[in-house]
C-alpha cells in the first residue's frame, strides 16, 4: 500500500513550527530581561563629574613688550603661558592706542623676538598670541623710534649715544668724530639712551678738518631741558667761534652759523623736541619740531681758525655752562637741509 504526502500541508507545518520557535525564543529573551535587577539596568547622571566638564579658557597674551630700537627696532617679549597658542602676531601703530596694523606672525610659541625695519618715524607696538582662528587680547604697549646714520660724505658726525664704549661714544657717520666724556652719563633717550649734562660732565668731539663747515651746515639732535637756565646760558653743541647752539636764559634758544645768530627762540622743558639749525649759504633757519621756528639771510664763510675742542651739552672752550638735561641722536651735516629732509630725519609727518 503506497503513501501520499501532501506537499502544501508539510510546507505549512514547517511555517508553524518555525514561528512558535521564534516565538519562544522571543518570550525567553524577554524573561531574562525583566529578571535584570533595577540597580544594574538604569543610568543615573552625576551631578558633579569634573573630568566631563568643558570650562570657558581665556588665550593669555604675551608680557613684558619691550621695543629697542637702533637702526632697527627689536621687540622682545615673554610668550603666552598657554601652551597650545601657535604663536604670536606683531602689530604696529603710528599713534599710541592704535588703530593697529599685524605686521609679522611669529611661530612656533617659543620665538620670543622679532626685528623691525620700519622707516624713519615713532612707532608703537603690541603683540598677541593666537591659535587657528583664536586671537589673545593685547599685550603692553611700547613705542621706539628707529635712527639711522646714512653713508653721505656730507654727514660730518652721527652720534646716537647708545652705547659707553669706555670713555667714547661712537660716531657712525664714517670720519671718526668720536665723542669722548668725562663722567658722562647715559639716560633714556628718545631712542635708546642720551647723553646727560650736568656741571660734572664734559662731552666733546676732537678739532677736525671735517667739521669745520665753511659754506653751509646743519645741527640736528633731539633735546630734553630738565631745567631752563636762571642767568646767562647753557650749550647744546658749540664749535668755538664757528657754528654754535645755545640756549639763554629768559630769551630761548639760539642758532649760530659763525656769520650771524638768529633771534632766541622759546623751547619746552619736560619734553623732547627736535632741534635743526640749517644753512644753505643763502638763509640760516632754525627748525623746532620740523617747522621753521626763526629765519634770516645770511651769506659768507665761516672762519676756520679755531683747534678747541667742539663741545656737547656746554660751550666751548672753557665747558663752564653745562645743559640740565639731555641730548639725543645728534647730527652734524656740511650741507644745509631742507625741512622736508629735516622733518623725515627727525621722523615727523605734516612738516
């Protein structure tokens, strides 16, 4: 006797059995959840969990800003604490406050000095670090004015006063009219360091064939008078009997070509300013702060004769009228420059 199996009824078995198995397995799954205790199924958040915490931070500046300025200007600085900072940025202002200008961005972190080379003027620095797009608050502020001492056979002397190399500061005009002192003294200038005068102090540059200015000259130098003389008079630079500048009690200051001497002009004390007297051979002219302060013809030659020393901050010969105050940067040119000329040297705008 022969079977017949249905196919369809075993296929259908088949699909009934495998959903009870799935259900089963599901019901199984189910149990072992809801056996799962309440304290090892449930996540609690902690109120305090420092180590997850993400707290605001604050991208410190660099500190101690210092600008040194020689023919160039040098920044140093001490860099930001926060050691992921890239770097930091340089930034630059012809007036203190600002409005500023980057100028240089320094990496890595740890470069802590930058050199600028600006031209002839005041400037005024900050710095700040930054990393990608995140920039610090400003550091200090310092301002340097850069002074150079050109190659040009007219510039008989350039003294900047920057440095007492052993009783002599250097002239870098290239004829070695070096200055000597006894018991000189070097203060803040206007840039760098400046010669201070007082009765105890003698400043002087040796007779020279190149300063004897015969047909036109220019005296420049930054001044600070600490005092204006009660009586009689003080020198800022005197070439006995040749070419002088001295300032006189009451009156102000007087420039002197060795042919005629303008009419005293009254100067500042407590400031720095700039000084020139200027002769072209045709008009002697006294320039204060870029501007033309007192003017006359004058016309001739200065007499020659003269061996005594040139003196800085007192006259000459006998260095008995010391300035109270100080000099700074002083140039001595055979050649009578212009006031633009004059106002650029000094690092003056609007002249």
């Amino acid at each position: 006797m022969s079977t017949v199996t249905n196919p369809s009824v075993r296929t259908t078995s088949s699909r009934v059995l495998s959903a009870g198995v799935s259900a089963l397995a599901t019901a199984i799954v189910l149990g072992s959840l809801l056996t799962i205790s309440t304290s090892e199924a449930a996540f609690t958040a902690v109120d305090s969990n420092p180590s997850n915490v993400v707290g605001a931070d604050s991208l410190d500046p660099p500190t101690g800003l210092t600008a040194t300025s020689d023919t160039t200007i040098t920044l140093d600085w001490t860099a930001t604490t926060d050691t992921y900072a890239d770097g930091h940025r340089i930034l630059r202002a012809t007036n203190p406050g600002g409005p500023y200008v980057q100028i240089a961005e320094v990496t890595p972190r740890t470069i802590e000095t930058y050199v600028d080379n600006p031209p002839v003027g005041t400037y005024y620095y900050v710095a700040r670090a930054f990393t990608t797009f995140w920039e610090s608050a400003d550091s200090n502020e310092d301002p340097a004015r850069p002074f150079s001492c050109p190659a040009d056979p007219d510039l008989r002397a350039c003294i900047r006063f920057d440095e007492d190399l052993g009783g002599t500061y250097a002239d870098d005009s290239g004829y070695s009219n070096t200055v000597s002192h006894t018991n000189g003294l070097l203060v803040a200038g206007i840039s760098d360091f400046a010669a201070d005068g007082a009765p105890t102090r003698r400043y002087e540059m040796a007779d020279s064939a190149s300063l004897d200015l015969t047909d036109a000259m220019t005296i420049e130098a930054w001044i600070r008078l600490d005092s204006q003389p009660a009586t009689g008079r003080v020198g800022i630079l005197d070439n006995d009997g040749q070419y002088s500048v001295i300032l006189y009690a009451t009156t102000g200051l007087r420039c002197s070509d060795g042919v005629d001497n303008l009419p005293h002009v009254p100067v500042p004390t407590g400031v720095w300013f700039h000084m020139a007297c200027a002769w072209d051979g045709a008009d002697l002219t006294l320039y204060i702060d870029g501007m033309p302060a007192a003017t006359m013809a004058s016309t001739g030659t200065i007499a020659t004769v003269n061996t005594d020393p040139v003196s800085l901050l007192n006259t000459s010969p006998l260095f008995d009228e010391p300035l109270d105050g100080a000099v700074d940067n002083l140039r001595v040119w055979h050649v009578g420059r212009t006031q633009a000329q004059i106002c650029a040297d000094a690092g003056l705008s609007g002249c």
